[in-house]
C-alpha cells in the first residue's frame, strides 16, 4: 500500500461523494452514509420502496471506485452455494481433484439485491462473510479481500415472497439506511438525468469521459486518519449512555418502557465509534463532536431495537423511539 499524504485522502473520498452525486440526484444524505459504511468498514441494509435508486446509489459507488463489483440478485431458489461458491471437480492428465470455484461473495464490493427475498440459508450463508471476513466451504476457509463490504438492499412493503431477516443477521449490519421519496425539483434533474443519458447511449451526443476510479488506497489511509480521531471520555460515557438506555427505558420515560422490547447489543456502542469518527472526519474535525454520534444515531439503531407489540399497534416506528431517547440522555 502506497504512502499518502493527509490531504490525498480527503480529496479522493470528496471526490468519490462528488461523481457519486452526478448518478444519483437528490439524495446526499444517502451517499453520505454509503461513504461513511465504506469508511467505517461496516455492511450496510439499505431500505426503500421500489425505484428509489437503492441499487443505482451502490452501483455509483463501486463505479466510482478501483474495486471489484459483484451484484447478487436474492430470490427464492438461490443455494447458500450460489452466494460462496463451490468445490468443483476438474479433470486433469494426472486424474482428477476437486478445486473452489468462488461465489460472487468474492468481491471488493457486493450487492445483496433484495436481501429479504432468499430463504434464510441463503442469509445464513453472508453471516460468516459479513463478520468474519472469510468463507469455509468443505471444511477449508477462504479469505476475503481488504477492502470488502456488503451492501444489502430490501423493499419495506413487498411482503409475498419474503423472509425477514433475524435478529442476529440485522445486528451485523454497521447500518440500517432508509431512502425517501425525492422533493419534486430533484425528481425533475431526475428527468433530465436519464434523458441525457439515454442520448449519450444511443450516440444523440457525446459521452462525458468518465473521472478516474478513486483507489483504494484513498479509503485504506482515509481509515488510518478516521482511527487517529480523538474521542473523549465523555463522548464515550455519551454513548454508552444511549445504547444503556435502550436497555432500561424505564429510567427515562414510560413511553419507552411501553415500546421499547428488546435493547441493542454491544455492537451498537462499537458502531456509534465508528460511524461517529467516519462523520467527524467527513466533516473537518479531529474529533467527535455529540452532533456526530447524533446524526448517525437514527441509522445505528433503526435495525436493533425491538419493537414492542404495543408499540406496533400504535403505529410508533423506531425513527421515533429514538427522537424521544435522544431528547431524554443527557448531553456530555
């Protein structure tokens, strides 16, 4: 890996949001947030209706990016094997022997389209990937690259056909990622957008050249300085604060203590450090600031609270539950 200099990293990765912003209109905050899981070296669940550009934001990513992209379209028939490959047998002059033959897991970045689609086997099977960082297939591991990262996409209403992910699995998502609507004058750029690019594809007129991939050794240096960020004491009791609260919500309001079920793991408290320092990096700072644990807060516990049937019932969404906990835990 190549010495770079503090600026060329910050410069790459800014460069890396600017060409992912020309493919994807109106939506910042999601790019922001695909940097900050590759910045963060965490997998992401990425959630919205259908034509939302879910798929197109990670494409712009892996685009964008001097790395191997591999998309993995889930659906009801896929084999855990479809996903990390097999051992296959192959003739040789000297007989015969069995070889991996790696699944489209293999890869810098890796699209788990409609994730909630497959069968839980199939979901099963990225577990080991996605935490481990390695595969074993017929008793033999196989490691995955340094840079890796799965990036998952599932439709909220799209019921028939579907298996919720569990628990365990969601948990080992960095983030759970929610994409809205655009406003109206976005979705006319929009408009204009495909219209250009259909053009440039029929040869109506001249393809921009397209900006050099960024390497990875911008993201790898970029997370050297993200580790060097200085987190306080206090930012630390901070939040440790939020991930306890969701365990005891009876200590700071009954409201929570009806919709609050279960309250989220350690990995919680280890993805507010993360996401935390990859914002305050993003954003100029050489330490964390409370506005960076709270602006990553909603993504880092969307997926890991339990909701309670009551909960359910009154129609209260995790998004919710956490504007009240964030309004109650007292700031350092």
């Amino acid at each position: 890996m190549s010495t770079l200099e503090p600026g060329d990293a910050r410069g790459g990765i800014n460069a890396l949001q600017d060409q992912m912003g020309q493919s994807i209109i109106g939506q910042r905050d999601v790019i922001d947030r695909l940097v900050i899981g590759l910045l963060a070296n965490g997998n992401l669940l990425i959630e919205g209706l259908p034509g939302l550009a879910k798929t197109r934001a990670i494409k712009a990513m892996a685009k964008n990016l001097d790395a191997e992209f591999s998309r993995i379209q889930f659906t009801p028939d896929l084999l855990p094997s479809d996903v990390t490959g097999t051992e296959v047998y192959h003739q040789t002059a000297e007989g015969g022997d069995f070889r991996f033959d790696p699944g489209p897991i293999f890869a810098n970045i890796v699209l788990a389209d409609e994730i909630n689609r497959a069968p839980a086997k199939v979901q099963a099977a990225l577990l080991e990937a996605m935490e481990e960082r390695q595969v074993t297939v017929a008793g033999a591991t196989h490691k995955m690259e340094p840079l890796f990262i799965v990036m998952a996409t599932q439709n909220p209403i799209e019921q028939e056909g579907t298996y919720s992910l569990p628990e365990a699995q969601m948990d080992r998502f960095l983030m759970h990622v929610t994409i809205d609507y655009p406003p109206v004058e976005d979705e006319v750029e929009v408009i204009r957008l495909v219209r250009a690019e259909e053009k440039a594809s029929h040869g109506g007129s001249t393809k921009p050249e397209a900006p050099p991939a960024i390497p990875q050794d911008i993201v790898f240096e970029a997370r050297r300085q993200i580790g060097a960020i200085h987190v306080s004491d206090a930012i630390e009791r901070y939040m440790a604060d939020l991930v306890y609260a969701t365990r005891t919500p009876k200590v700071l309001s009954e409201d929570l203590a009806r919709w609050i079920e279960v309250g989220a793991s350690p990995r919680a408290t280890l993805a507010l450090d993360k996401c935390g320092r990859a914002h305050a990096w993003l954003n100029g700072r050489d330490y964390v600031d409370p506005i960076d644990v709270r602006a990553v807060a909603h993504d880092v516990f969307r997926h890991r609270l339990a909701l309670s049937y009551e909960a359910q019932g009154d129609g209260v969404a995790a998004n919710t539950v956490i504007d009240e906990m964030l309004k109650l835990v007292a700031l350092p």
